[in-house]
C-alpha cells in the first residue's frame, strides 16, 4: 500500500471510530504516549517494537491532523520546506542549526 492509502485509511479508520472529532488534547496525550513507547524500545534495543512504535505515533499525528482539519502531507510539506536548506552540524549524534 503507498503512503497515501495508508494515510487515507487511517483516517477512514478514525472516522469509524469517531476520533476525527473526539479532543485533540487527548489525541495528544496518545502521540507522547506513543514516543514514549519508542523511546522503551530504543532503550531496549528491540527493533519489533520500535517499528511498530513509530507507525503508532505516525498513526497518532495522522489522527491529531485530521482533528484540526489538517492533511499530513500538508504538515509534512511545511516542515520540508522550513528544514530543506538549513545549514548546521552533527554535535554528539544532535544536528543542531546554525
């Protein structure tokens, strides 16, 4: 499936289950639920659990885009754009930006 199906079904999914309008505050309690859930499995070195970590809280940014009546690839495109011809350097394994 591309990403675009994946996007789309998770929002299809979301809207079965009323989270397309539930409160965005507890949509993203659910995404720092879900980093931290990545942050355990980097800690534990379990590349299983970190894959499907970052798909959860992928999931979560999706629904929490929908709830603000945002396209992911709208959000993503955004970042891209503010990001692309940044300049900076690797310090202890963090790019920090000039």
């Amino acid at each position: 499936m591309s990403m675009n199906e994946l996007v789309k079904s998770v929002e299809g999914w979301s809207k079965d289950k009323g989270l397309d309008k539930a409160d965005p505050r507890a949509q993203f309690l659910k995404v720092v639920e879900e980093v931290g859930e990545v942050a355990a499995a980097m800690a534990r070195n379990n590349r299983v659990e970190l894959i499907d970590g970052i798909g959860d809280v992928v999931v979560t940014l999706i629904i929490l885009a929908q709830q603000h009546e945002l396209e992911l690839e709208e959000c993503l495109s955004s970042a891209w754009d503010e990001i692309a011809n940044r300049t900076g350097k690797i310090q202890d394994g963090v790019f920090i930006k000039d």
